[in-house]
C-alpha cells in the first residue's frame, strides 16, 4: 500500500484530473462524497502537516515572527483589499449580479484546504501556503463581513460566522493530531514518507472534488449554463493566480514564494460561504462552484507550463 501512494505521490498531478474525470462519470457517488467533504477538509489539513512541519525550512519559517507578521498582511489584502475592488471593478462595468457575487466571495475566502497540498506538487513554498491557510482562516469570521455586508445587509451575523468556526475546530484539531502523531513518530523513531503523503493527499484531494461536481449532475443545468460557468470559473481562478505571481514577483519574492502565492490567491474556499447565504443565493452559486473545481484541480498539472517560466 505504501508503495501504491508513493508512485501515486510521484505523479500526483494526474490523480486530480482523474477524480474530476470520476465526478463526471460517476454521479452515483457525487452524493456520498458530497456529505464526506468536511472530513476530507480535516484529514488534507492533518496529511499537510505532516507533511510540512518535519521539513526543518518549514520549521524555521513557521517560527519566524515576520514571516507571519508579513503573511498576514497577504492575507488581508487579499482577502478584504482584493473582493472590494473586483466589487468596485463589477460594478463600474456593470457585469452581471452572479458574475460579482462568485468572483467577489472567491476573493474574500481563504485558500482551499489542500492548497499546501498543491504547492507541494509544484514545489513551492508550502509552509507559506500553510500559514495562509491557517490566518486566512482565522480571520475570515471579520475579513468577510465588509464584503458581505455589502452583498447581504439583511444577513445575521450569527449564520455568518457558524461555517468559519466550524472551520477553525476542524484546523485546530488537525494540528493537535499532527503534532501527536509526529512527537509519536519521533520517539517509536518511526520516518515519514514524503511521497506517501503527498499520494494519499492526492487521493483524498481526488475524492473530495467527486462530492464537489455533484451539481454539474443537476437535471436543471444544461450544457450553456455548465459551459457559462466554467468559463467564469477559468476566468476567476486563472486571473487571481496570475495577479498573485505578478505582485510577488514584482516584489522579488523568488519563485517559490511566487508559486504559493499564485496557487494560494487562485485557489479560495468559495464552498464556505454556502452555509452563509440566502437559499437563493446558494442554488444559483451551486453551479459555479462545481466548476471552479476544475481549474483548481487541473493547477498541478497545467500549472508547470506556467509556474515553470518563474525558474
């Protein structure tokens, strides 16, 4: 079995377009799947850190109190500068309320779960992507509410903050697990086979997207509507991970700090934000995040062509 998620590790950028093959394919299980995501959520968070945390760069960063001081001023940029702008942009432009609500809750999200995960196959900065992660999920219960006030004045505060809590107890106990299981390693003298983890998070990444395209299955949305959101979603994902690379990179961050940056601002949560939204809302939104897990998924495997003009 090891040997099975160490070969699947080493080519890891192929198991994701393969569960997004399996999504479409196999409606039957999209439901399943769909009701597993906040464990799988719980457990890429727990094979992440494992992952990273005996790495001892990673180490080092995370112990850094300016690495986290500068993250976190990343992250409040991207996650209240940047939505109130594409706001600003949408509404000048006069774009469609759909177009502005999905491009504006993807920016103010966190990165996805598996975003370390992802960096890791493109062997950037995964520690950065990590911290990311952790304070752009910290801090969403606040960093969210100007974007949504300005989207849902009617909106509780209270039905607002529940799936971001929820959020943060998943984070919290995966660290607490991780931490176990690596000072139990430690003293059994047991080592941790990077390849082997980095397979099973892809498997586990792979299995959560099949839950994901569960309303591409919809009987309601036929091929324009799937073909007008997946071209929303490759818009969105592909022009924050390329607005990502070019602050970074204007900013000579190297290029693995340049990869987990793109990767981290094209690759946001949006799912959080379902439990928070009018039903309306939430039925019309549905679509478009099922196809923005294709551009998601497809990034380790079409983001060397892009990333790979950074060495």
């Amino acid at each position: 079995m090891i040997r099975l998620f160490t070969c699947l590790g080493r080519h890891g950028r192929w198991v994701l377009p393969g569960g997004l093959l399996a999504g479409l394919l196999m409606p039957w299980a999209a439901e399943t799947m769909r009701q597993a995501i906040p464990a799988f959520i719980g457990i890429l968070l727990f094979l992440a850190l494992l992952r990273i945390l005996p790495d001892s760069r990673a180490a080092a960063s995370f112990r850094q109190g300016g690495a986290w001081s500068g993250t976190l001023l990343g992250v409040v940029l991207a996650q209240i500068g940047l939505p109130l702008l594409v706001l600003l942009v949408m509404t000048i432009g006069n774009a469609p309320p759909l177009w502005s609500l999905a491009a504006a809750l993807v920016a103010a999200a966190p990165p996805i779960s598996g975003c370390p995960n992802l960096v890791l196959l493109l062997r950037g900065d995964a520690a950065l992507a990590m911290r990311w992660l952790m304070l752009g999920t910290a801090i969403l219960p606040l960093s969210c509410l100007p974007v949504m006030y300005l989207l849902f004045p009617e909106q509780s505060v209270t039905t607002l903050l529940r799936p971001a809590l929820v959020l943060l107890a998943l984070i919290g106990t995966s660290i607490l697990l991780a931490v176990a299981v690596l000072r139990l390693s430690r003293s059994l003298q047991w080592t941790m086979n990077a390849d082997a983890l980095d397979g099973l998070g892809a498997v586990v990444l792979a299995l959560m997207v099949i839950g994901l395209m569960a309303a591409v299955h919809d009987p309601h949305n036929g091929w324009p509507e799937i073909g007008q959101a997946l071209m929303l979603a490759v818009i969105i994902n592909v022009g924050f991970q390329c607005l990502g690379v070019i602050v970074s990179v204007g900013l000579k961050r190297g290029r693995s700090c340049s990869v987990a940056t793109g990767v981290a601002n094209g690759n946001r949560n949006i799912a959080l934000f379902l439990a928070a939204l009018p039903a309306g809302q939430m039925e019309s939104l549905l679509l478009f995040i099922a196809c923005y897990q294709v551009p998601m998924y497809l990034t380790p495997l079409l983001g060397d062509l892009f990333y790979g003009r950074l060495e």
